[in-house]
C-alpha cells in the first residue's frame, strides 16, 4: 500500500483551516468549460494526456460534471497534492469499508501523478472513478444511501390522525415528537469553517452525541467511534481547502457523511425546515401505523432525534431515537419507514413486562437465546415499518439466510473459540439490515395471517422467547404455513420456550 498516514490528513486539515492551502495558477478552472467541444479537444491534446482516460471521462460525466471536477483538480496547488487523499480514507474509516473498489483506489491515488495537464486529467479520472465505483455499489446494494436528492415532497397520510380513536380503542397513551438539536448543532459546526478540534468537541460533549457514540461502537462496527474522530471528521468536512473538496467529490461517504452535508448544504436546510412545517403529520403517520401492533395499555413517550452520522439511517441507543436525515434525504416514504422503525423499536421497549431478556436454564443456549431475541427486535419492527415484500426487494435475502444463522448458533457452544464464533454470528445477523431482519419479517407475516395482528402485539410483552412460539402455534393452526426454521430449531425453540417462566 502507498497510502499517507492518518497524521497527513490530520495536518492537511489544521492546514486548510488556517488558510494556508493556496489554489495554484498553472491551469485557472474557469478555462475549462466542458459544454464547449473544444475544451476536450484542447485537453486531449496535450502532450502527455492518457487518451484512454479522457475518453472514458468523457463518456462517463456529464459537461456540468465534468466542468465541476475539473475545477476541483486545477484547485490544488499541482495534481500531486491528490497523494494526500487517501489518508482521508483512514481519517473517516473508509479504508476498512468492505468494498472491493476502495483500496485499488486508494493504491492508485497515493501514487505520484504526472505533473501539469497529464496529472490534472489522471487525478481527475480517478476521482471520478472512485465515485462511480462508490455510486454503483450503493445501487448494487439495494439503494440504500441515497446519493442525490430527488426534489421530493412529504406528502401527508389521509386520515392518519384516525389513529387518536384506534389508541383510545387500546387503551394506549402514545407522546411522539420530533428532536432537530443533533443535527442543527452538527450544521452550524459544518458551516463554520476553521473551527478548532476542541470546540466541536466541546459542542457534540452531550447525552445526545453520547448515544451516537454508543451506537457506533458496536462490534459489528469495524471503527469503534470516538469523540476524538468525530470532531476530527467534522472539523475537515467544514474546511474550505481544495483537497477536501476534491475528497468530497470522489467520496460522496467522505467524513462519516458530513463531506455529503456540505456538499448539499442548502438543500438539508431546506430538508429541515421541511420536516418542521409537517411535523404533526409525519408523528400521525408513525403513530397511525404502529398503534395495530402495539399491546393494549402500553404508555410511549419518545421523540426522535434527527442526526446526520454515517453508517446508519436510523438506530436507538440509550433511551435515544435516532434518524439519519443524510441516508435517504428527501426520499420521504423511506425516511417514514426510518422513522416508523425507530418508534416501534421503542414500542417494543416499552410494552415488555421484563426488559431483561428471560434467561435460559441451560446456560450454552444463551447466545441461541439472544439469536431469537435478535430475530423478534429486528424481524417484527421490520415487518411492521417496511413490510416483507419491501424488506425483500431492498436486501435481496431471504428468511433461509437468517434460519441458518440460529443453526450455527445452535453448533456454536461446540466448537473452538465459542463464544467469538457466536458473536460472529449474532454480529452478522444484524449489521446493516442482516438476516434476521428478513426471518423475522417473515415469521411475523405467518403470525398476522394465521392469528391476527393482535397476537403479534401480544409477543411484544416478552420479547423474543414469546415471538417463536407464537410462530410455532400458528404453524400448528395452520400446518400449510411457510415453515422457516430447521427441526433442530424448532426443537431448540420449544425446549426455551418450556424451561422460561411465563
């Protein structure tokens, strides 16, 4: 590897932030208008320019596109300032990021370009590789981040409000609402160039930016996220420097997604103050559709708290409801779901008797016991938020993918390194919408059909244990149903299920 440390990029962003990045003279942007023919006539005849590569530039970027990168490179004081960038990549974690295309990439760019008109077109096709490579891995992965806004409208639910009458009905007292402090609080960090480290630091130092933390230090997170990181990566996302520009192009993940904010700046406050003026309609909506799958009598107080943090569109961390307004954007029906999501997540939390997972006698089925847990929390939230057919369609996996993880963790307590191998297991199931998301989709889709909406409901008292065998009794009821998991689980299920106190 020829990538530059982490303290360059480091050092490149106290630079800039101090001003002491200069834009260099050798080829002013504003020459380069790619809308006029002969402007990749004149670049393409340089002495030294890769035909092949501003060929492909050229098929591959729009004239705008073109013009707009093109200014990002004749920004830099010589093409081999883009051996900095790939520091970038460690600053923000992006090199442990587990894409095929990354460290090719990264290889490439840390490698000296030509100097003058031959590096300027180098440097620029590779940043626009890098971002084609990254756009095209996203799609590929069902469209999870949505890489540009799609200039979009919330539109309101008709008769959403009627959910006021059906909690009534149930007894329920549900408090919804909407927190923007996180993320006003991480836009006026961005929109103040050169910032010092120790006051952004000093400003994400709340419960608030705790529980992001929290949340990204997971284990299925490569990175565990820090308070350092963070306000290293919001201090160079806010720098005006060229370099970081250029990263921010290529890159469109660049500094745990804050490089994307600042890119589209204008457009989340508008995002934002949408989200303001519909307000009472988005709550009524969350609320009109979990209220059917919500015990009788539960009480819900919570409101979720709008963030821009990468690696995530939504999660719940330490009593706090998050949603991630820079993963989908104005992708309204998508940020619903988040949004639904999140709030069932606290519905579960607050309609269970115990909030302690119930133990198992025998203690080799604990890790087996979390599995199942793991596979109600995500698979009924999902199936609630999204439905079976969309969590389908956006993961492209299938319940079997999920069953055979609880065979594995069932084998776990048999074989070297136990306990490692389970959290393995338990790790793959859920990061990034694992397997268990779509099992207990699925499993829930059989509960509703064959018993009602109110028997899922009823699964939310106990949690994960009570989940499979509410599963198990419809299969029972109605032995046509789909039958999604192993004899030997089955079996495993019922022995927990007996050996748990009601």
């Amino acid at each position: 590897m020829t990538r530059r440390p982490v303290a360059h990029a480091v050092a490149r962003c106290l630079l800039s932030a101090t001003g002491l990045v200069f834009a260099a003279q050798w080829l002013p942007a504003q020459t380069l208008d790619f809308g006029r023919p002969s402007t990749w006539d004149s670049v393409s005849s340089v002495t030294g320019v890769s035909a092949s590569e501003m060929q492909w530039l050229r098929l591959s970027l729009s004239a705008d596109e073109a013009t707009d990168l093109f200014a990002r490179v004749s920004a830099l004081s010589r093409p081999e300032a883009a051996q900095l960038i790939p520091g970038f990549l460690d600053l923000d974690g992006t090199i442990n990021f587990p894409a095929s295309f990354i460290r090719p990439l990264a290889d490439s760019m840390g490698r000296r370009p030509p100097p003058g008109t031959p590096g300027l077109v180098h440097v620029a096709y590779l940043a626009a590789r890098f971002r084609v490579a990254e756009t095209t891995w996203h799609h590929e992965h069902g469209g999870a981040y949505q890489m540009v806004f799609t200039g979009r409208h919330y539109i309101p639910l008709p008769h959403a409000d009627e959910w006021l009458a059906a909690a009534k009905r149930r007894g329920l007292d549900l408090h919804l609402g909407l927190d923007f402090a996180p993320a006003e609080t991480l836009l006026a960090i961005l929109r103040t160039p050169g910032l010092s480290v120790g006051d952004a630091k000093r400003r994400i130092s709340t419960p608030a930016f705790d529980a992001l933390i929290t949340h990204r230090s997971q284990s299925f997170y490569a990175i565990p996220l820090s308070r350092e990181q963070l306000a290293w990566n919001l201090v160079c996302a806010a720098t005006t420097d060229p370099l970081t520009a250029l990263y921010r192009y290529e890159h469109p993940g660049a500094f745990y997604h804050f490089g994307d904010v600042v890119e589209h700046e204008q457009q989340f406050v508008a995002l934002l103050s949408e989200l303001e003026r519909n307000r009472a309609a988005m709550l009524a909506e969350v609320a009109a559709r979990i209220v059917p799958y919500v015990p009788n009598g539960t009480t819900l107080t919570r409101n979720v708290a709008v963030y821009f943090a990468d690696m995530s569109n939504g999660w719940g961390t330490n009593r706090v409801t998050a949603l991630d307004i820079e993963y989908y954007k104005d992708d309204f029906p998508r940020l619903m779901d988040v949004m639904t999501h999140e709030t069932f997540h606290a519905a579960q939390a607050a309609a269970r008797r115990d909030p302690k997972t119930p133990a198992p006698i025998a203690a080799a089925d604990s890790d087996f016991v979390s599995g199942l847990e793991e596979v109600y929390l995500e698979g009924v939230t999902s199936y609630v938020a999204e439905g079976l057919d969309k969590i389908r369609a956006q993961t492209g996996r299938v319940p079997s993918e999920g069953a055979a993880l609880l065979d594995s963790l069932l084998q776990a307590p048999h074989v070297p390194d136990s306990a490692a191998r389970a959290r393995a297991l338990l790790d793959h199931g859920v990061a990034g919408g694992g397997p268990f998301y779509i099992l207990g989709a699925a499993m829930s889709k059989v509960i509703v059909d064959v018993l009602g909406r109110d028997a899922l409901a009823n699964t939310l008292r106990g949690g994960g244990v009570p989940f499979f065998a509410t599963y198990l009794r419809a299969q029972h009821r109605v032995p046509s149903a789909k039958h999604y998991l192993s004899p030997a689980v089955e079996s495993a299920v019922r022995r927990v299920v007996a050996e748990t106190p009601s």
